[in-house]
C-alpha cells in the first residue's frame, strides 16, 4: 500500500513474478503470519458463506510473490510496518497528476 492508501503490485515484463512458488493458497478466515517472505503460484484472499479471509502481520514487513494475486472485496492483510517508497521489482513507480499510483 502506498502513501495514498492505494495497491502497488509489481509485475514482471517476463510473464510472473520470479519469485513466485508453486503452491495455490486461499484464506478465508482470519490468520496470524509472521513477517517474512512467501512465494505462491496463486494467492487469494476469498470471501466465502460470509467469512473474508484476513491476514495480520506480526514481527516486520511482509513480502508476497505470486503470479496471481487475488483479494477479494472484504478480505483484507492488516500490518503495521513503513510503506517501500521506492522502485520496486516492476516496471514504472511515477505517480500520475492526482497523485495516485498508476
């Protein structure tokens, strides 16, 4: 999340992420994980029978590779770390006039 609040997502020009794993993960219910590095095929944050899927974060940042993402509206990861102001792994970091990410 940048300092507008909004999801930056880092893609690469190759066809995924290179850090990406192998294993497909859904959460719907509410987790604890501990800071540190996790590498999926495909990630998701699912709403199902009314139980969103929710991650807090304890001990420091968290970084997720995956080649497909998927949060869906509910569902939510709750941290309390600095936000990375700086280029990622993608392509473009340039903010657009109003100030959003592009």
């Amino acid at each position: 999340v940048d300092a507008n609040g909004n999801l930056r997502l880092n893609g690469s020009v190759l066809g995924g992420s290179p850090n990406a794993g192998t294993n497909n993960t859904q959460i719907t219910q509410a987790v604890q994980w501990q800071a540190g590095n996790y590498s999926f095929d495909t990630f998701r944050l699912a709403c199902v029978s009314g139980s969103c899927g929710s991650i807090s974060v304890v001990g420091g940042p968290l970084h997720i590779s995956a080649n497909t993402i998927i949060i869906d509206s509910g569902a939510s990861i709750i941290a309390e770390e600095l936000v990375w102001g700086n280029a990622g792994q993608g392509t473009s970091t340039a903010r657009a006039s109003n100030g959003k990410s592009p």
